[in-house]
C-alpha cells in the first residue's frame, strides 16, 4: 500500500503541508526581537510604540481563535487554512512596503488576521486523522513547529535581514506563504474520506457540523470552568513567553551583556530549541502514562521558578540565560496539556472550537504584555539612543523579569486548580484517561 492510498502514512504529508503553514506564522509573530532596532529606526518607535506594533499581530489572532474553530469545524480545515495562509502573506509584503507606523500597524493586523486560523486548523485535521491517544502527542508536535519557527526567526532572520535589508526580509515571506498556500490546497483533505480513503481506525467519526451544532458546542466550551483554567494558565505563560522570546529578550542580552543583535540572537535561540524539544515530549509522555495536569502543575512550578531567579539575579552568567530560556520554552509543553484536557472534556466533534477558545485565552497574553512590558521599560529608560534604538537599565529588566515570575505563579494557581478538579471526579461525558 503506498503513501497516497495508506490514511496512517497520508495524514503525516497532510500534516506537513499544514506544518509549513505555522511554520510561517512564527516567524512572523516572533520576528519582532530581531528587528527591535530596525523597527525603532525605521518609524521612530518608543518601547510602548514597538510593543504595541508587535502586539497588534495579537490583537487580532488572539479575539479570532474561537472564529478559528468554527470555521475550521463548519467550511473544512482545507479552505480555512488555505485562505488564511493567503491572507497572513499579502500582510507580510503590505508590512514590507509600509513607509509609516500606521501602515506597519495594519499590515501587522493583517498578518495576524491570516496567522489566527492555521493552528486550530491543524489542531482540527489531527482529530480527525489520529487516534485521541495519539492527540496530544500531535498536539505538541505541532506547537514544537513553533519552536522551529522561533530558530529561525532568532539567527537566521537575522543574518538574511542585515543581507538583504528589512523590507525585502518581509517581501520574501509574503512570497514563501504564498507558495505555502498553494501547498495547502493541493495536499490538506477534511477528513479520509474526502481523500477516498478507509477512516482510521479508533478515530472518531467528525462530520460537518450545522451552524446550529457549532453554537451549542460553544456555548457549552464556554460554559466550562475547566476551559477557563486552562485558558488563564496558558495567558500567563504562552502569552509571555512570546512577549520574553518574540520581543524582549534579544535587546535584554544585548544591552546587558554588550552583545551584537545576531550574537543576542542566539542565545535567545536556545528558548525556541527548548520550545521545539518540549511539547512533543511532554505530550508523547502524556499520552503514554495517561497524565495529563500532573504534569501540567510540575512544569508550572519549575517554570515559576525559573523567571523568578532571572528577577533576583538581573544578569547572571551569560549561559544560564540561554538556559533559563530553554527551560521555560521547553516546560511550555505541560501548559500545551491544557488543549488536550479541554478537547477531551468537550469531545471530537467540538474539537475545533474547544481547542480555538483556549487558544484565544492563551495569546490574549500575547497581546498584553508587549505593551505592558515595553511601558516598564520606558519607566526606566537611560535616555540614550543607541542607532536609534533605546537604551534600558538593568532595573527596568529585573521588573520586567519579576512581572514573569508574577505570571507564572497565577498560571501554576490555575493548573493547581485544574489538577483537583480533575483527580477529585471526572464530569459527565468526559473522556479524559484516568489519572489525568
């Protein structure tokens, strides 16, 4: 039986063409870092102003991630992400061809607009064509392509920017999502049987959902109190991960510790490795023991910990800043858990929007916190430009680092809650594994 024909060998090509596609939108949302200076040059931005440039892909992907999974549950994964790659694109060469703050702000929405719906998507096409055992090893898997996104936003991005300059580095994503898109289409199927294939065995049964459907599958995600632990745990640690990661973290190394952008880079790089490494084992682990927020209030601890001691100590020895950005990037993988305890309490057929609005909860963080975090600093901004960037004090970094510590202590309040309700009785319907 070859690849076309055999649904357990099809689905690996499917998923990867959809891979490709976020692929792409983390390189675009955590681009921010390694451009800080460049986007200060380019339109006289503040810390606030750069934070809210980068918030705004946010403002928009974050409020869209429940529309994600109705759409995804109610036109098809194939067409949703098609469209959305296309979308993300065309804000990508708007964004390279801005010659103002205010045009870089809606191009960046627009990038957003299209990025909001290829996760879920994804996260939609894995319940229909893997096993719910299989689910949240997928599910990392798919959120450690956001690590593989984030190397390659960190060096490399820099290396090909400084080549060839800032508004041709956008120019060549748009023109990659565009042939990503293409991709897309001709490979992604909704379901085995739109690809004439036999159903996988043990996988659900997934048929398109009616508009009425959809909505009492919303209200009852919504509904859901264990929806909103999850989805508040993963606000302070996904949304600030990509804040620390996508924005902060490269002009943290480099103005404390006198480094080049592209060497800052790559120490920040090593947070991305760790994401690419972390979900994926923690979700492999997950779904071989059976345990689910076990593992989600342990990776809260250490991930706690670790922002805490970055606070106290404000510049440490220069590895154990990579190594705190591995840690907290690689314990990512237990919050990840969240999407599958919230899916598995609402069932597959609700699997689009269950997994969209925990997604909205997570990177409404992702739109905060720049903002927040770029005010701190501008508190304590030296008033010195360096190339046109700011230059921030030690201080304004601790604060920064310590509001992390803060964040992270509410999400492990959050899994801590989650973990009780679940050992203390599974509710009606649910299909988690024991012991979760």
């Amino acid at each position: 039986m070859n690849i076309w024909s055999d649904p357990t060998r099809r689905r690996w090509v499917v998923w990867a063409a959809l891979a490709l596609g976020f692929l792409l939108v983390n390189v675009h949302r955590l681009s921010s870092a390694v451009l800080s200076e460049d986007l200060m040059r380019a339109f006289d931005a503040t810390g606030s102003q750069l934070g809210t440039l980068h918030s705004s892909f946010f403002y928009v992907y974050a409020p869209m991630q429940v529309m994600a999974g109705v759409l995804s549950d109610r036109l098809g994964i194939r067409t949703t992400a098609t469209v959305g790659v296309v979308v993300m694109s065309a804000g990508g060469v708007a964004f390279g061809l801005a010659e103002g703050y205010l045009l870089a702000f809606l191009a960046r929405l627009c990038i957003g607009l299209g990025a909001s719906v290829i996760f879920i998507a994804t996260l939609r096409f894995c319940a229909n064509w893997y096993r719910p055992d299989e689910f949240a090893t997928m599910n990392g898997l798919t959120i450690a392509i956001a690590g593989l996104g984030g190397i390659l936003a960190t060096t490399p991005l820099s290396v090909f920017q400084q080549t060839v300059g800032l508004r041709t580095t956008f120019l060549a994503l748009g023109g990659a999502g565009f042939a990503i898109a293409a991709v897309v289409w001709l490979l992604a199927r909704d379901r085995p049987a739109d690809a004439g294939l036999q159903p996988v065995e043990n996988v659900p049964s997934s048929p398109t959902l009616s508009l009425r459907e959809v909505a009492t599958n919303a209200r009852a995600v919504l509904g859901g109190r264990d929806t909103w632990l999850a989805g508040v745990a993963l606000f302070c640690s996904t949304g600030l991960n990509l804040t620390v990661l996508g924005l902060w973290g490269v002009p943290y190394v480099a103005q404390v510790y006198d480094q080049s952008i592209t060497a800052a880079s790559t120490t920040v790089l090593l947070g991305s490795v760790g994401l690419l490494l972390g979900p994926p084992v923690i979700g492999r682990v997950s779904d071989y023991l059976g345990v689910r927020t076990r593992l989600m209030v342990g990776g809260a601890v250490l991930y706690t910990g670790a922002f805490a001691l970055l606070a106290l100590s404000g510049k440490p020895p220069l590895w154990s800043v990579g190594l705190t950005f591995f840690a907290v990037s690689f314990l990512a993988g237990g919050y990840a858990l969240g999407y599958t305890v919230v899916k598995n309490r609402h069932g597959s057929e609700a699997s689009g929007v269950a997994t969209g609005t925990v997604n909205a909860l997570a990177f409404s963080g992702a739109a905060v916190f720049p903002t927040v975090m770029g005010a701190i600093l501008d508190a304590y901004w030296t008033g010195q430009t360096v190339g046109g960037a700011r230059v921030y004090t030690l201080f304004g970094y601790r604060l920064l680092f310590g509001l992390a510590a803060t964040s992270g202590f509410v999400s492990l309040c959050c899994v801590t809650w989650l973990h009780l309700r679940t050992t203390e009785g599974e509710e009606p319907g649910s299909e988690a594994p024991a012991g979760a």
